[in-house]
C-alpha cells in the first residue's frame, strides 16, 4: 500500500458506443486498452433511462468475444454475413452527461479532445467537439411538437468552447485544497470513507469549468509552467443586464474564480516537485439590483429592487466566501464615486453600509476589508498613474492573505531574508504555506476594470510565487520583461473569455489602454467593440439566457405547464423565496455559520473534520496499479508520440514566443526588454507575424486577441460625458512618433543587420587557433562514426600525414560516438549522485557543520 494519499486516474479514457435495435453498448478501456467496462443503456423505453453496469472489468479478449456474440445474436438472420447486428455508432472520450426535454433521453459524449494544460503531470484538456445522440429507438419514440425547439435552445451553449476537463485532477477545487486533501492521514480517511473498488462505471462527467491553458517560463533552461484557471459559478448564471446583484441565497451574478498556478516542471510529482498558487474572485455587488435594458439606452439607469437594512443577501453571500477562502474577505470597489448624474455610486453607498452593519457583529481581527477606488477617475487624470497606485494595493492585499506553495521557505530565504517577505501573511505550516482569505473585485460589469486590477495582483502574487521557489532573488517584477508580458498575455485572453460569455464581446479596455501606450488604432477598435457589446446585449441576451437557464438545469421542461419561451421573465426560477417559503431567517447579528467562525482564518472547506470526510471520496490500491501510476499516464508509454505532438514543445514559451531572436541578448526572462525587442516585433514580415500568433494561440488554446476585424464589446464607461473624457485622454495619452528623412534613413541602415549581430562572430575575420582546433577534432569524430577496418584507417593514415593530427583527451578509451566507454567513477561521486536521486524523491539529507560554515562564508564574503 502506498504511504501518502494519491489523487485516482479514471480507469476510462476510451469510449465506444455500439447501437443495437434493443440498447447502446458503451464500451469504455484505459488509455493502454487493457482493461475494459461495459454499461448497457436500455432503447425499449421511450422516457425513462435505464442503465446497467456489470462491474466486471473485461480483457481485451474478453471484450472482442462479447461483442463478437452481441453481433451474431442481433442479426436478422442466424447465420447471416452480409449485414452486421452491432454498428458502431461513435468512439469518443468522455460522457458530458444525460439530458431529456419532453420526449426520451440524449446522451451527450465527447469526440475531440485537446490537452491545454498540465499540472504534476496531470494533463488538462479542452473539448473540441461533441456528439448529442437519442437514446429510445424510432418504433417506440413519443414524438413531441416542440422537442426540436428545445433541442435548438439547448444546443446554443457550445461545449467546443471553453469547458476543460481532466481523468486525473479535479479541476472543481483549487490546488490548495487538492493537496490538502493529499496530506490528511490516511487512518482518518479510512475509518471514515472507505469503498470498495469497481462500486460503479467510472467515466468522467464535464465539471464545466473555464480555463486559459497554460505556458512555459524557461529559466536559463529552467522550465516553469504558468497555469490559468477560471471556474465560474453556475448559480445565478446569466448575461450581462438580465443577471445583476445576488439572488435570495447569496449567489452573485458574473461570479468567477481565478487561479494562477506556477510549478516547476522539472519534477512533476505533487510530493516532491515545488508548486505554488493563488486565488482571487470577480462578482457582481452582492445586492438587489437591476437595470432596466427595455429603454434601449447604452448605459440603463440602476435601481435598487428590495430593501435590505440588514444586509441580509450580503450576509448570505460573504458567510459562503468565510466557508470556502477563511479570512480576511478584502473588498475591491472599482465603481465610480464622482458623478454628474448618480449612477454607480448608488452601489458604492449601498455597499458601504452593508460592510459597515456586518462588521459590527464579527471578531475585529475577522472584520472584512474595504477598498474603494474609483478607477474611472485615475485613469482620466494626467498626473496620476493607474497600475501605480493599482500595484500599491495589490502589495497590501498580498501581504494580508498570502499564497499557498508545498515546500517551506528556502534556507537562504531564511538566512538572508527579504523585508517584504517578513511580512507576508496567510498561514505558514511545517510544509509551506498556506492562502488564507481572499481578494473579492468588483466594478458594475466585472469585466474591463476589473480584469486590469485583477492582472496588478496576480503579477503582484506572481514575484513572491517566484521567489518562495528560489527563482528570483527578490519578491518584484518589472514591466516589459518577458515574464510579465506572457502572464499578460494570459490574463487578457482570460478577460476576453469571461467578457464574450457575459457581455458577449471581448475587453475593450486592456492592460495597455490604462499604461497609456495602447497604439492609436486601438481606439477605433474600441469603439467597435462598444457597438458589438451594445448589440449583443440588446437583441440576443435574451435567447442566451434560455440557453444559460436549460443547460443549467434551472428550467425542466414539464408537459402542460407553460415552456420556457413562454415565460415573461425568469426571475422566479433563480429567486427561490418567491415560489415557497424559506426556513426560519437568520440572526441578524451572528449571520455567520457558527462552525465557520470557528476554524478562521483557515477556510471550513479545507479543514479536517467528519462533515468534510464525508465529501471524499476512497478507494484503496496497490503501489503500481495504474489508477494511481502517474508516470504511466503522464508519459503514455503504450501509445505512439511525436516530438511535434508533445504538449511541453507546441506551448506557449517566453524563450520562443517572447525572448529576442538576436544572439548576444540576456535570455533571462526577468530583463526589461525595450519595446523593438521583444521577441514578436522580429518575427518578420506582417504574415511570418500573423502565422506565428496562430500556431501560438492554437498550441495555448486561449481566444485570439482582438485583431483590427476582430469586433468586441463595449466597456462600463462607455457612454455619456465619462466616454467623451476617455476618448479625449487615450487620444492625448496615445504616443504617435512623427519620422523624417533622416529616420527613415537610418530605418533603412537597421534592416541589414551585421554579421557579427546575427552570427555573434564576424566571419571575415580570422580564426584563431583555439577555434581552429575545435572545428578540426569535430570533423575528425564526423568522419570516425563507422567502424574501419585496419587498412582503411592505415590508408587514412597515409593520405592525412599533411593534415593536422589530433590526440583525443577525452576521459573514454575510444574516441567514436557510438562505441564509448563509461570512465570510472570515484565512490564520492556515486555517492553525491545517490544523494541527488534522493532530494528528488524529497528525502533531503541534512546539511553538515562543514556544509553549514562553508555556506556562511560564503554568504559573509559575497554580500555582507
């Protein structure tokens, strides 16, 4: 038995569906076809599902027998070869799940995959494509007028984009709480969840979750991978003016969690590889509000539904954040605070005085965090700098809720410590650290202002994410290094996922428009993207909303009651108050869940305790069974692979994507870089550029960047005075370099760039003999390569007594590259490769007195 607790790789990866006139066989195998299950799905019924599982796990012998029998028993004839009684319907890779409207049942299956991500060798993919397939057969199927529009209805959410899954790694919880859950005793979790193996068919079901793939850091050859993960909330889901504030139960409209995980690829298991991460959260103000879209206004006016003196939807809603992130809760307020007409100050004040009656009644050191800060304002100020003042809180917000990494603090860390890391906070644990509490962002939309701010605090998290893994010497990161410009990257196709799926266009306002150096197009761009989001919102959120409102599950379809279409609004299916009555209201001054309070500031989800046992999930295996064997499942070995194929080289990379080309430059990603050198503005010609970021994009499976046709969606400040006083700032603002002659001169002189720049020598000089020397053994090894018999090398010998005659120095006896011999080892040597295996297996031995003074004089002499 293995001594520490390991996450289950799904025993199905491979799907086949065979159709008989009777039932679908779904035939399900490993990725190495070794093991196989079969579930029957019954076809005779026209509305019920009925399912069988055998629990058997067949050979592939087996299977072949079974299917061999199954098509001779359903042919229409004994005996019969000329038509099969077994069709094979589909092959596909995961079952996304099973839904009925008002006739039989679909099953939905996943048939195209793609990996995005990985994480500890767990890979992450991305479904491509799906295959929605009737269950009951023609001769028993009770047709229905209105099940093809349902069908419609349902189909308008596209799977193909943005919903990821994974076999090995749930994607549901953040990486904390996934080696949390590692880490607890294994005699608890026997005791309280043990089950039995092959209880029931095992095929993954899609958690519907958001993600931006993820990229490569490289190092001086170091390779760290940087992830991004969105889960947004399937409660009170919706578009951007029909979903506003929070419902009855606390759940907020636009309510997304983000992720960024870093860790160091080099070693890819959870136990002994170094990884880290941090979690913030975007959502809607936790209040009953609205706006009114029948207007046909770009900006419709905001009112406020019901009276909450007890701010009781906000109560519900930040006791669910003390339960899932501890404390403290820190509030972001983006929204305007100065207006010719009130607007969005009606939300600031509202908020306000909810914080302030809830606050009352928490423990001080428990209390929730209030930011305000009115974006709009900064931004359309000359003599203030946004992302200044944005770095200023994101340092602060970092300091009090910390990050979570594995391992503990580096001993030079600890020997020469870093007055910012001094004052980290969150938890720290015997194994690292822990993130406690979180940073809740929010303007009205959630979308432009707030992605900006959310990218400050992750590059923010990102340098002391960095530094806990030893690899910069201090918690800081600059613009324009290579590292930043990925993680911007990132973070602005993560925006532009989230803004299509609620406002229905991409960002209009980026990193760079509130840097004041977006380019001068970028604002016809912007006022396109404006009028896209405009458009959206008013002629198809509606239908969207269906869609949202069926796939959810938040509408059944019932025969004779009225159809979704027919309904004048949908606000009685998200509010459950409205159609019973809720059980006895809570306190109005202990709001808070009692065994919450208690476990703070560690979120209640992450602690060990019988309520939290009972969510696991255990089942017990032997060392090298394949359900917990991640070196099988990370390297395929039953499979045929190619280099051209391989996750870690089509990723995106700093070292390809964004590192200058010219020899002579510091690869290390950390550098500024001046903006003519960055990687993509020497790419070549505009279609060498265009091909690169396509096979770019298509190997991190992110959404392209806005493109000059690419049409996007319009900002929260869009309209009225506020958008005639950005425009005029982002034209001030916007740098346009005027050349002359002289410039176009030199431009000219720049194309043609000199030998010694592109080949870091000039060819025309001489060689020196050290070179010379090089270059002549290496000929010398090319032409021994194959063997020679004697008297060709004598003849050899004979034709080459005027050239250069070269002694190999080399430690092996015979000097050819496919004949060596091993030198000789030394026992100390042996011993400090042993001692290496061993680190990477995470048993470190401990530092001797001689190590330990060596290390310190070392330290004495170079920095003190």
């Amino acid at each position: 038995m293995p001594t520490a607790a390991a996450p289950i790789i799904s025993s199905v990866q491979k799907l086949e569906l065979y159709e008989t006139r009777a039932r679908y066989f779904l035939v399900g195998s490993n990725h190495a076809e070794t093991k196989y299950r079969v579930l029957k799905i019954d076809r005779t019924e026209p509305r019920d599902l009925v399912i069988i599982d055998d629990r058997h796990v067949y050979t592939q012998q087996e299977v072949r027998e079974l299917l061999g029998r199954l098509d001779l028993g359903n042919r229409t004839k004994m005996g019969q070869k000329g038509s099969s009684g077994l069709f094979r319907a589909v092959i596909a890779f995961g079952v996304v799940g099973f839904v009925r409207f008002l006739e039989g049942y679909y099953i939905v299956l996943i048939t195209k995959q793609r990996k995005m991500a990985d994480i500890g060798g767990h890979a992450i993919y991305k479904i491509e494509d799906t295959n929605m397939i009737y269950i009951p057969n023609d001769s028993v199927r009770i047709s229905h007028p209105d099940e093809a529009r349902y069908l419609r209805i349902f189909q308008n959410v596209d799977l193909s984009s943005n919903f990821y899954f994974s076999y090995s790694y749930d994607l549901s919880h953040s990486l904390q709480y996934n080696l949390t859950v590692l880490r607890m005793p294994l005699e608890m979790l026997k005791s309280e969840t043990t089950q039995t193996r092959q209880e029931s068919f095992d095929i993954f079901e899609d958690e519907g979750l958001i993600t931006q793939g993820g990229s490569e850091l490289l190092i001086y050859g170091r390779p760290v991978y940087v992830t991004l993960i969105a889960r947004r909330s399937s409660k009170f889901a919706g578009t951007r003016f029909l979903k506003r504030g929070a419902n009855c139960e606390g759940d907020v409209a636009n309510e997304v969690e983000t992720e960024q995980i870093l860790c160091d690829a080099s070693v890819m298991s959870f136990t002994a590889g170094s990884y880290s991460s941090y979690v913030q959260v975007r959502g809607s103000v936790p209040l009953y509000w609205s706006q009114d879209i029948s207007t046909m206004m770009p900006k419709p006016p905001i009112t406020l539904d019901q009276a909450d003196p007890f701010a009781h939807v906000a109560a519900l809603h930040f006791d669910q954040m003390l339960q899932r992130f501890g404390s403290p809760i820190i509030i972001l307020n983006l929204v305007k605070e100065r207006e010719k007409r009130k607007h969005e100050r009606i939300l600031s004040e509202e908020l306000v005085a909810a914080v302030t009656y809830l606050n009352q009644f928490l423990p001080p050191e428990h209390t929730i965090v209030y930011i305000p800060w009115d974006m709009a304002k900064y931004t359309k100020s000359k003599l203030c700098n946004v992302l200044d003042r944005l770095n200023v809180i994101a340092e602060s917000v970092v300091k009090k809720t910390g990050f979570f990494v594995n391992r503990p603090d580096s001993y030079c860390s600890i020997l020469r410590p870093d007055e910012k890391w001094n004052e980290l906070g969150g938890c720290v644990i015997p194994t690292g650290r822990l993130q406690t509490g979180i940073l809740r962002t929010n303007c009205v939309d959630c979308l432009d202002r707030t992605n900006t701010a959310q990218f400050m605090v992750g590059k923010c998290a990102l340098a002391y994410q960095l530094y806990s893994l030893g690899l910069i010497d201090k918690p800081n990161l600059q613009f324009d290094t290579d590292a930043v410009r990925l993680f911007e990257e990132l973070y602005e196709d993560h925006g532009d996922t989230l803004s299509l799926q609620y406002g229905g266009s991409q960002l209009v306002h980026r990193v760079k428009t509130y840097r004041k150096i977006a380019p001068w197009t970028q604002h016809s761009k912007d006022i396109m993207q404006t009028l896209s989001r405009y458009y959206s919102n008013a002629f198809s959120d509606a239908d969207r909303q269906d869609s949202i409102n069926l796939f959810l599950g938040v509408f059944h379809p019932t025969e004779g009651k009225p159809h979704l279409w027919e309904l004048p609004t949908d606000f009685y299916l998200h509010h459950k108050n409205t159609m019973r009555l809720l059980p006895t209201r809570r306190s109005y001054t202990h709001w808070w869940t009692p065994e919450v309070i208690k476990h703070l500031p560690l979120p209640y989800d992450e602690v060990i305790c019988a309520a939290n046992l009972k969510k696991l999930v255990v089942k017990k295996f032997h060392r090298y069974e394949e359900e917990i064997d991640i070196h099988n499942e990370f390297f395929r070995p039953y499979e045929l692979s190619s280099f051209d194929d391989t996750f870690c080289l089509a990723m995106t990379s700093s070292a390809r994507d964004f590192m200058p080309k010219t020899v002579g430059i510091d690869p290390s990603p950390f550098t500024v870089r001046k903006p003519d050198e960055t990687g993509k503005s020497v790419l070549g010609n505009k279609s060498n550029r265009e091909e690169a970021v396509l096979q770019r994009k298509t190997a991190a499976s992110a959404p392209p960047p806005p493109s000059e046709e690419a049409v996007s969606s319009s900002s929260e400040d869009d309209s009225g005075t506020d958008r005639e006083d950005e425009g005029s700032v982002s034209q001030r603002s916007t740098p346009v370099k005027m050349t002359d002659t002289g410039d176009s001169t030199k431009a000219t002189e720049n194309l043609v760039q000199p030998m010694k720049e592109v080949y870091g020598i000039n060819l025309s000089d001489g060689l020196s003999e050290e070179d010379f020397a090089i270059y002549s053994r290496f000929v010398q090894l090319g032409q021994n390569q194959h063997k020679q018999d004697k008297s060709s090398q004598q003849l050899c010998s004979r034709c080459s007594d005027g050239v250069i005659k070269l002694m190999p120095i080399s430690a092996f006896s015979q000097d050819n590259i496919y004949e060596v011999q091993p030198p000789r080892v030394d026992r100390k040597s042996t011993e400090i490769f042993q001692a290496h295996i061993q680190a990477s297996h995470g048993a470190m031995q401990p530092l001797g007195r001689e190590d330990t003074s060596m290390y310190r004089e070392y330290i004495r002499n170079r920095y003190l």
